[in-house]
C-alpha cells in the first residue's frame, strides 16, 4: 500500500490488491480528465483561440 497523501487505488482499505476497483477508477479518471479537456478546448474557442499542442494535466491535492 502506499504512504503517499492520496490512497493507492490498486488496493482496497484492507491493502488487497483489487484490480477490478483500480480498473474502475481509472476508467472514471480517464472520463474526467476527457470532460475537462473538452471545456478547455470550448473555453479557448470562446475567447478566439484553439489549442494546438499537448494538454498536459498533474492531479494535486487540495492544497495545490
């Protein structure tokens, strides 16, 4: 299991690998990330300008 701030999402609360969740999870991640890219390129057409390179996106914690 993972030490870091976020939970490790390959296991489940009992530290068990659960790869059916993880599988599902990042289906769900890969949606957002998809949706919100999607408002970015609407955002940029609205002001006059489209987006032409790599959209990169980090996920941060609350902090950040």
């Amino acid at each position: 299991m993972s030490n870091s701030r976020q939970p490790d999402i390959k296991y489940n609360k009992s530290g068990y690998a659960d790869k059916t969740a993880y599988e599902a999870m990042k289906n769900i991640q890969k949606e957002e990330r998809k949706q919100l890219i999607t408002k970015l390129k609407e955002l940029a057409k609205k002001y006059g300008y489209r987006i032409v390179g790599e959209i990169e996106l980090k996920e941060v914690d609350g902090n950040g």
